[in-house]
C-alpha cells in the first residue's frame, strides 16, 4: 500500500475561510526555489522541470504556527504555472504556481 502524499503549508485566515466555504479553489504560490523543491520533479542533474509536478493526495492548510491553529486537509487535484501577463517579460514575478483544490477532507479546531 502506498503512503499517501501530503504537502503541508499556512495560510491567512482569510484565505482558510474561504477555502473553508467552498469559495475559493486555487491556491497560488510564487515561483521560487521553496516552492520548486515542493511541487516540481527534480532531474538527475539537479534542475527542475517545469513540466513534470510532484503528486500529492491532499494539502494540509494551518491558520498559525501553534499546536492548536486551525488545520483543514483538502483534496489535491494537480499543479500548474500560470504567466501573469500583467508583470513584464522579463520579471520574476511574471509566473507562478497555481495549486488546484478540491474538497474539504477534514478540519480540526476551526470557528467559523
């Protein structure tokens, strides 16, 4: 049997609620290198491909850094770049990671 994936990461408030209530269902991420060694399969020769994406099973949001923050396990349904055509060409800023979210698995010391 295979161990199931997870990735684990914090998030606002604001942002925990919304995901919380069904509103909101991407989470974006900067395209650094954090988050390349997260989501984004590394080659044998140490470099990324950005067309090849780590697989998870579910993404572990906490509100916080206690031990009693607010956490909620949602399902993971893939990962995608997105070019923000606002920023210029040749910006960092210009990509970045867009995390697909289904639904809420589970939750745990969450007031809505």
């Amino acid at each position: 049997m295979n161990k199931k994936q997870t990735l684990k990461t914090t998030l606002k408030r604001e942002f925990f609620d919304a995901i919380y209530r069904g509103e909101k269902t991407e989470e974006y991420r900067d395209l650094s290198d954090f988050w390349m060694s997260r989501l984004l399969v590394k080659e044998a020769d140490g470099s990324y491909s950005f067309e090849k994406f780590r697989e998870y099973d579910t993404i572990v949001f906490r509100n916080g850094y206690n031990p009693d923050s607010p956490t909620m396990e949602v399902e993971w349904k893939g990962t995608r770049i997105l070019e923000y055509l606002d920023e210029p060409k040749d910006a960092f800023e210009r990509y970045g990671f867009v995390i697909d979210l289904g639904k809420v698995l589970k939750i745990e010391n969450y007031k809505p």
